[in-house]
C-alpha cells in the first residue's frame, strides 16, 4: 500500500476517533480481517498495527446489541453457516491472533452483538474437519478427546450433584490407572468401542457400589469385580474388558433383587424356592410364653385349665418357635362327658321366660369359648353321650341323627390348631371330636409391638349384659338405626315408591314409668286409614311353629275386641317381646302378621261364614306383604328362634363374649402384650343369622330381602343388617359385603407411593421397617380370614362345586369405613358379593334399558347368574308346604318383574330362558316336590325339586374371565297356557345328540359320548330316580359354548366350556300325537373340569356339531318311573 493512501487513512482514522465515531475504526477492521484471509497472512507491519488499533477503538462498540429481531439474526447466522458449508478453504489465522481474539471477544458473547457475530465468522472459517480430529489455529484436537472430556464433564456434574456417589466415582478412577493402557491417550486404538466399554463400566461401578447399602454389601462387590477381573481377564482384549463390565453389570441387578427380597423380606417362606413347602410349613415366630408363667394380678385376674394350659403350651403355632413350624396341629383334649360336665347346671333353662339367667360357665375362660362355639345340640351331644351308633358309625338318635360324626366311634375331642397361609394375621383354633369338627373356629390374635392395640374391635358395651332385652341393647339399635338413617340413601328409598299400606297395625304405648318388665299400657288394633302414611312403623320376622302352638292371634270372632284392647299376657313369647322392642326403641306401631291379618279360626270349623272372612282378608293382605316390609323403617327379626314360644331375648353366657387372654410376651414386664382367642365374630354372624332357625324357612326369604333394615335378634346377641352394612355386638361399627372377589381385586396392601420414589427412600423406608417387604407381609395379613363351612352340616360328594361357588358366596369382612362412605364411590364402582347385592342389582333396574344381545349372558353381573344368586339360599329353606315352593318368593318376584319389565315363567324368566334353564342340583340329587302326586311347578324349572339349585356360569376367580362364544339353542315359544304342569311346554330348537346311560363311580355322574367307557362330559340327575344307568332314550341338547379362562390345578381341563341339558325322549303313547318329538328334562350336563383327553375333546365337538333338532319339552310327564323306551 502506498504512502499516500496509509496517509489518507491514518488522516481519517485520527478525524473519527477525535469525533468517537465507532463506524470508521469498525470498518477498518473488518477491512483488515478481509485482507488478512486474502493476503494468506502475509500483510505488512503497517497493516497489522492498523488491525489492532482499528480493534481496539471498535472494541466497546462490539459489547452493544446488533440492530434487528431474533429471527433476523437467526438467519444471518443460518446463511453465514451454509456459506461455509459449501466454501472450501485451509485457511488459518495465525494461532496468536485468533486465540488472543477469542479470549478479548469472550466479554462480548452475552447478547445478541456484534462482536458475537464476528467471533463467529472467525471460527468457523478458521476451523477445519478431518476424519479423526478437528483442525483449529494451533491446535490439533481428536474427537476420542472431545468425547472423553464430554464425559469426565458429566461424571464431574453428576459427582457435584450426587456427592454419595464419590466412592464408586474413585473406584472407576482407580480401575483407570490400572487398565490405563486401554485409555486414552496411552492407547492408541482408542476409539467408540472403547468408549463404550469405559462408559459401561462405570455405570456397573456406579450401580454396584451404589450408597446407603450395608458393609457386607460393598465387601462381597468388591470381592466379586476382583474375582471376575481374574476370570475375564480385561486387560487382554476389548472383548475381554467388554464382558467383564457387562457381568458386573447384570450381576448387581440380579443380586438387588434378591438382596430386597431375600436380605431384607422377613417373609421369606412366601419366595421361591421356601414356598414350595409353605402350605405345610411356616417360619418359627417370636417366643411368646404361657399364663402360668406369670402370676395374676391385675392384668392377669383369669387362670386356665390344666387341659388348655397344656396344649397350649405345646403348641408352636400359638407360643412361636425358633424353628420351622407346622401350618396345622393336633392335640389331645378330653372325652366328651368330661368336657360336658364342666358346664352341668341345674337350671340352665327355666320356664320362667322373662328370668335374667347366666348360662352355665367353667372356670376355664378358654373352654367356655370353646363350649359356647358348638350348637345346643352338640353341647347335649357332649353332656350326655351317644351310644347308639348303626353299622357305618352314624348315630341312631333321632334327634341327633344328621350330624356329622367320626368314622371312629370311640373317638374323643381333640384341639386343630392352624393357619390358612404362612403370612397371616390369624391363627385358628378349633374343637374337634375325632376328624369331625363340632365347633365353629375360634380366632387367636397378638397385640401388635408398635402399637399395642387391641386386634379386635371393641366390643358393645351390650355385650356385659346376661341377656339381649338390656338397655344397652337397645341403646346399641337406635345408634344403628340412626347412622343408618343419616348415611344410607339406599335404605331410605328402598324398592317401589308406590308402596301399599296394611290395612291393620298394632299400635302400642308404654306409658310413664314403663320398664320391660311391666307389661305396656296400651295395646291395641288400629285402621290405617286414620293415620298419616308416612308415620314410621316397625314389622316382625318370626317362624310360627305349630299352629296350635301360636297362641292369641287375629280372627273374625275377636277383632272388634282387638281394636278396642289386647291382653299383653296372652300373646306369645316372639309378640311379647317385639312389642317391648317397639317401645324401647321409640316407635309406637308395629305390623306383626298373625295380629294384623285375619287367620282361619279352628275353634270354629263348622261356621263357613267367618271362613269365607279370612280368606277374603288373607288374598287382599298377602298381596301388601312385600310394601309392608319394604315401608317398614326396621323389621324385628325373631332370628334365634324356631317358634312363637321362643321370643326374641335370649340369655347368653357373657364369658362367651370376651375374649380370652391366653398367651404373654413376657412374665415380668409391666405392661405386657397378651394372646387372645377369641369368637370369629363373621362366623358368629353367617352361624346365628345366616343359618339361624329363622332363615331356614322359604317365607322369611322375601322378608329379608325386601326389609330395609333388620334388626336380628339371635340366639346369643343381636345382630344389624342393612342393604349397605352388617354388625354385632362384638364390633359395633359393621361389616360389609367382601367385593367380588376380594381374595383377589381388593389391594390389602399400604400405599408405598406417597413416601418412595427413589432407592434411597425404599434402602431408608426397608431400614425404618416400612418397605416392601414389610408391605408384603401387611398385604397378606389385611386379608380377611377365609369363609368356613357350618360344623353341623354334612359335607357332601359335590365338595368341588361348592368350594368353588363359595368363592363367590356372601362373605362379610370387618370395614374401618364410616358409614357414610358405604355408598360412596367405592362402593358403586365394586359389585358386592351376597344374596342380598344380587337382588339389589336386581330390583335397580338392571338390564331394562339394554336388549339380550347386547348384555352378557354369563359372568358374574349377567342377569341369570344374579337371579340364581337369590335363587340358590332360597332353594335351601324349609317349607310346611310345597305348593309356597314359588307363592314365598313372590314379593322378590314382583319386584325384579317391574325394575326389568321382564316375564316371569314358574321362576325363570322369559327373556334369559336360554340361561335359566341351566341351572343343576348343586348338593346332588333333589326330591320332586308334589301336591296330590303332581309337581307344584314344571319340571323344566329349578321349584320342582327339594334341593339347592344354582348356575355355573361364574368363572373361577376375578383373575379369569368367562365368556359365551355361542348359544347354539333357540327358544321358540314358552307361553303355558295354564297352570298345569303337564301344559308348561317349551318348544326350542338346538343340537340334540342321542346318548347311552350316564355311570357313576359312586362320588359323581359321567356321559360318555363316542369312545365306550371313557367320559366326556358331567351329568347332574335332578332328582333320584330307580335306575338312572338303566335309562334309554336319553339325549343330550347343547345349549351354550362357554369359554373359561382357568389355572392349572390339579385338575387339568380344558377352556372349552359345553353346557346343556340332558333329556329323555317320551314313549309313543305319551307323546299325544304331537307333530314334534316331546322330552321330558332328566338333568344338565358340563364339559367342564373333565381331564384333558381325546374322548372328551370327540365329546365337545359331538354336542356342538350335533343335528339341529326341534322338540317340545314338556313340564310333567305324568310319571317318574323307569321303563325302557324306544
């Protein structure tokens, strides 16, 4: 450059930096920046000091924001990038030059300005790509080195943020300078391979040496790298060096797992491989010590027997035991007369039935538990001895005759002690005579060492009292009912709203100064009409007994009398004592059935005038029965009595009650924890309300079932009940209904996800014995113990039937609910189990809105197995006569008939006959129920046999499922045309496959279908005929496919369900010259929990590919005899 022009230029550098203008010193070195590039450098000393004076004075004026948005900028960025891009070039500005002004241009950086912008046009012309490193003026960097030091950026971010991993940080570090010869820079073949196995490496150090873990856990980890680096040997090859980080790796996730599961779960025997003999074996528990070790004093004021104490203290399973234990154990107790004669007493019952009585006691707590847990027929069984017994060991007593006895004659009571499963909270304890349980179970219990709670709730303050007719009982009630009341909307508008008031009540009055035993100051008949509709009114639930028996009741003769006065005296024991319970919980009108519908008059038989009365009265009033227990605001239910002299208060043994203390954690400590055994309050319920005398009888069915509430009075307390909850007086605050079926769906468990969400917190929650393994163990403890089966009732050959629909059986668990919250959510988006649930679903208008294509037809929510879910208890009870086979249930009827709109059929129902007509005689062969020597009901119906009855349409747990792939039957007509069992056919059209005479092995019925001699599907005979394997004429007719998804027990069967009914063909001079051929129904028939063969997998396709075949069933063939046909 000449001389003239670098003196033009300093001449108008020296005017702008006078005038500070910034433009003319900017542009000079944007200037010589240019020419530095295109001169290659090779500028002149002149040049390069007008550079760094040109910078200098533009220098503050870099720092200020560039003109323009965002986006501008952005895209002046995003051209200059391409530019480069797609210009080649191995220029480098000298190295002094371009770092001095990366380091004077880093001050600029912040903000979108100037001097960021020209910064980033040097770089990236002054940077260059090659294939293994990337080129900057004076410096050669590989890409291994960027990615390494990217990685030591994270390690040391992380070791910031994560200080307690410093020692798995230093190990991996450690490990470095051993293997340094496969690191960079010392290795030269360092690459992304290598990289890799580095980067593996230490995330297994990392995890392996994880923190807040025990010592021996850091001692085995390092015992184990050490041991696999001399196995694998890493520094050979990157092979090598990758195996033995992948090892550590998958060896630290495999040894966690079973370090929580294992190391930590102190419920080890519910793991693999201890569960494999957990049904027979337990873990030792703590030691608990005897009673007798301990003196009596306040805590402990009762001492028991030698007998108790004895097998008590043998016993691992109540006392703890530092070894394995046992799930079941046996032990000696006394002969029967011996145990009986513990509670003789000579005036255990009296005549006198409003007496206070104590009911004979031991001084032993346990056996008074133990006493009471069996039924008054098993206690005279015990006080007097059975001697009689015929040649297979059953007893020849008639009044004892149906109870279960031993097959060893001589046997004599003995104690089971047992657990159901290895976790839970219960230990049973149960009173046996030989192999034959005589008792209900008795629960054993522990205080808790955390809390020392009681494990039992606590009881009423009613159960102090000698009988069910204190103040405390009925204080109990009217808390019941007002809790029910204030939370229960279902309990309020119960049923139909057009509900029909009785034409007749009692209405009754105490007056001042009443007590129970005075007798009440007015008692009388009244008309409805003259009071309001809505008054509040009681109704009774009692077994008559005899006729003769009955006492005073309404008849023509004596009604004008009654609605002037009635004689209190006079009345019976169960009338008696529900008017005292009407006064005593404060209402003044009670609708008792014999008082308030005119009975036939026998003293009068001669006079047809006041017979044709009450049979008028009766036909008007029965048809209210099911509004007036439906109206009432609580029914009084005579539950414990099998008769009208039996009255509703009983006396009790209150020792019974309490529960007994038979076990300490220490002999000394002052404040102890104690061992229960205690009454199964759930089993107390299902055995004296469930089985009661009162709930045997086919009438009292309706009553319940259509009852808003129920107040039960049982044979030793009282007991609540309500569409919503249950309760005693040993927990007050109720039960409800277990879900369908919480043995599965309901989670027991403690939420863990409100307080873990990282390992630290689960290694702190596990150390503070609050993980999950305590979670675990609490999970299988919370579980409700098992139902159980009645004492007295015979087991029968369908055992597997009715296991499997107990599953499903109303089973009531202890709730901590309020009562309020029995309706809430939960509770409507959970069907219950029971009877009771199942008619509410009913009568809620289940499936009125919905066609039969569109609802299932199978499963546990279809609308046969709910009807079939009342019908089943129902089948059960006792009826004086067989013509109220189906007059009992027609209140539930009714009502199911208008929330569905449905078409009752002598009880099936019209629109779900393809189902309905499955249902089988669950408890084996029934007896056909005839008047005059013909069947109350149709033959095709489940009312025409004496026996339980039920579907199986269910599957077998919440964790299967059940489906109906194909109803092969059509139903073409079913309209009887009258009430003669002989006109109630049904005309349908399905597979029919003619079969040969079902076997049996003496334990159940079998079809053999194709292959002679090997089964293919089960047979349910509905009554017991002559000879049923010397029947002809038989075929099967499929109905439905089902599909069953199942568990492989010891049972292997197949998914494929095939259910139908298995008929007989009529003979020619039966058939009355019908065009279609008519069947009589013989039984129903199953392909399920039939073994897995090829007969029985040719069976299923033989039903199911079966001639399509029209015929007529008919609904009584005017004979039950055997006689070949054709």
């Amino acid at each position: 450059m000449g001389l003239i022009y670098w003196t033009i230029f300093w001449v108008l550098f020296a005017i702008s930096v006078l005038l500070r203008s910034r433009s003319v010193p900017r542009i000079s070195f944007v200037t010589f920046l240019v020419l530095m590039i295109t001169s290659n450098n090779q500028m002149s000393q002149n040049s390069w000091v007008a550079f760094w004076l040109s910078f200098i004075f533009s220098y503050t004026g870099l720092s200020v924001p560039a003109p323009g948005t965002a986006i501008a900028t952005s895209l002046i960025y995003t051209i200059l990038t391409a530019v480069r891009l797609f210009v080649t070039s191995d220029y480098h500005m000298p190295a002094l030059v371009f770092w001095t002004l990366a380091i004077l241009l880093a001050p600029t950086y912040r903000g979108n300005t100037l001097g960021r912008l020209l910064h980033y046009v040097i770089v990236i012309f002054n940077i260059h790509l090659r294939d293994n490193s990337i080129r900057l003026p004076g410096l050669n960097i590989s890409y291994y080195v960027i990615l390494a030091l990217a990685i030591n950026l994270i390690v040391v971010r992380n070791l910031i943020n994560y200080p307690q991993y410093a020692a798995s940080v230093f190990l991996w570090v450690l490990v470095v300078g051993v293997f340094h010869h496969h690191m960079w820079p010392w290795n030269r073949e360092f690459g992304l391979m290598w990289m890799g196995a580095w980067w593996l490496l230490f995330q297994a150090l990392t995890y392996a040496f994880a923190p807040d873990m025990p010592p021996l856990w850091y001692v085995m980890w390092a015992a184990i790298v050490v041991g696999l680096g001399f196995k694998f040997r890493p520094d050979w090859s990157l092979g090598r060096f990758s195996l033995w980080a992948a090892t550590i790796l998958i060896l630290r996730i495999v040894l966690f797992f079973f370090y929580i599961s294992f190391y930590l779960n102190s419920a080890k025997e519910m793991l693999f491989p201890f569960n494999l003999f957990s049904s027979t074996w337990r873990r030792g528990k703590p030691r608990w010590f005897p009673l007798s070790l301990r003196q009596q004093d306040a805590h402990n004021s009762a001492a028991l027997c030698g007998q108790c104490n004895r097998f008590i203290e043998n016993s691992k399973l109540v006392m703890g035991s530092s070894y394995f234990t046992r799930l079941v154990e046996w032990h000696e107790f006394s002969t029967r007369e011996e145990f009986g004669s513990k509670f003789q007493t000579l005036n255990a019952k009296s005549a006198a039935h409003d007496t206070i009585l104590d009911f004979p006691e031991s001084s032993c707590h346990l056996c008074c538990l133990m006493w009471y847990s069996m039924s008054p027929t098993r206690q005279e069984e015990c006080q007097k001895g059975i001697e009689s017994y015929d040649n297979i060991g059953r007893s020849t007593d008639t009044k004892h005759l149906g109870l279960p006895k031993p097959q060893d004659p001589n046997a004599e009571l003995r104690i089971k002690v047992w657990e159901e499963r290895p976790l839970s909270l219960y230990t049973y304890l149960q009173l046996h005579w030989g192999d034959i349980p005589i008792g209900s179970r008795l629960l054993i219990c522990r205080e808790s060492q955390e809390t020392k709670d009681k494990p039992f709730a606590t009881p009423s303050p009613a159960t102090n009292s000698f009988k069910t007719n204190s103040p405390d009982h009925f204080e109990q009630a009217k808390k019941w009912l007002q809790m029910c009341r204030d939370s229960h909307k279902l309990c309020q508008s119960i049923g139909n709203p057009r509900l029909d008031f009785p034409a007749r009540m009692l209405y009754v009055c105490g007056g001042q100064d009443w007590t129970i035993s005075k007798p009440p100051e007015t008692i009388k008949l009244i008309q409805t009409s003259q009071i309001d509709p809505s008054t509040p009114y009681l109704a009774l639930s009692h077994c008559w007994g005899k006729t003769e028996e009955m006492g005073f009741k309404l008849v023509a003769t004596n009604m004008d009398a009654c609605f002037e006065s009635i004689n209190f005296d006079a009345l019976s024991n169960n009338m008696k004592d529900a008017i005292v319970a009407t006064i005593s919980l404060g209402f003044s009108y009670i609708w008792i059935d014999s008082m308030c519908i005119l009975q036939r008059d026998c003293s009068n038989e001669e006079d047809s005038k006041p017979d044709a009365i009450w049979r008028k009265d009766w036909e008007a009033e029965a048809k209210k029965m099911r509004s007036v227990y439906s109206g009432a605001t609580c029914t009084i239910a005579s539950t414990g009595s099998s008769n009208s002299a039996g009255g509703c208060f009983h006396g009790r043994s209150r020792t019974s009650l309490k529960p007994c203390k038979i076990g300490v954690s220490s002999p000394e400590a002052l404040r102890p924890r104690w061992i229960y055994a205690r009454k199964d309050d759930i089993i107390e319920f299902q055995r004296s309300v469930d089985l009661a005398p009162l709930n045997t009888r086919g009438w009292v069915m309706q009553e319940r079932l259509l009852s808003r509430r129920i107040l039960h009075f049982g044979a030793g307390m009282i007991f609540w009940e309500c569409c919503s909850r249950s309760a005693s007086e040993l927990n007050p605050h109720g039960y409800t209904y277990k879900k369908i079926s919480e043995d599965f769906s309901d989670y027991y468990g403690p939420d863990l996800d409100s307080y873990l969400s990282t390992r630290a917190d689960l290694r702190r929650a596990e150390l503070q014995g609050r993980g999950i393994s305590w979670a675990t163990v609490e999970m299988v403890r919370r579980r409700p113990p098992p139902a159980m089966f009645d004492a007295d009732v015979p087991r029968d050959i369908q055992a597997v039937w009715q296991h499997k629909f107990a599953f499903w059986n109303n089973v009531l668990k202890p709730t901590g609910h309020a009562w309020k919250d029995d309706e809430g959510s939960e509770a409507t988006d959970h069907a219950r189990a029971g009877f009771r649930a199942a008619f509410e679903q009913l009568r809620g208008g289940l499936n009125t809105t919905q066609t039969s294509e569109t609802t299932a037809q199978v499963g546990r929510d279809s609308f046969s197995q709910l009807w079939y879910n009342v019908v089943e208890p129902y089948s059960r009870r006792k009826l004086s006569w067989p013509t109220d086979k189906l007059i009992a249930l027609k209140g539930v009827e009714d009502e199911v008939a208008r929330a569905t709109k449905f078409t009752y059929l002598q009880g099936l129902w019209k629109e779900r006959l393809v189902t309905d007509l499955l249902w089988f005689a669950i408890d084996g062969p029934g007896k056909r129920l005839l008047s005059n020597g013909i069947p109350v009901a149709p033959t095709w119906s489940w009312a025409s046999i004496e026996g339980a009855v039920s579907l199986d349409l269910l599957p077998e747990n919440t964790l299967r499922d059940i489906t109906d792939s194909k109803a092969l039957v059509t139903i073409e007509y079913a309209s009887p045309s009258s009430d003669n069992p002989r006109d109630m056919t049904i005309v349908l059209s399905g597979p029919l496959l003619p079969i040969s005479a079902p076997e049996s092995d003496g334990s159940m019925w079998t079809i053999s279908i194709g292959e002679a001699g090997q089964a293919s599907a089960r047979f349910f005979p509905d009554i017991q005929l002559l000879d049923i394997s010397k029947m002809t004429g038989l075929a099967c007719l499929t109905f439905l496919v089902l599909n069953r998804e199942k568990r492989r027990l010891a049972l292997d069967s197949s998914t494929e369900d095939v259910q139908g009914l298995v008929v007989r063909l009529l003979s020619p001079s039966q058939r009355e010259a019908y065009t279609l051929d008519t069947y009589e129904r013989v039984g129903y028939f199953t392909t399920s929990y039939m073994p897995r063969s090829r007969a029985t997998r040719w069976g299923r396709k033989a039903l199911k590919d079966a001639q399509m075949t029209s015929l007529r069933i008919t609904g009584w063939p005017g004979t039950e005899d055997i006689t070949p046909r054709t």
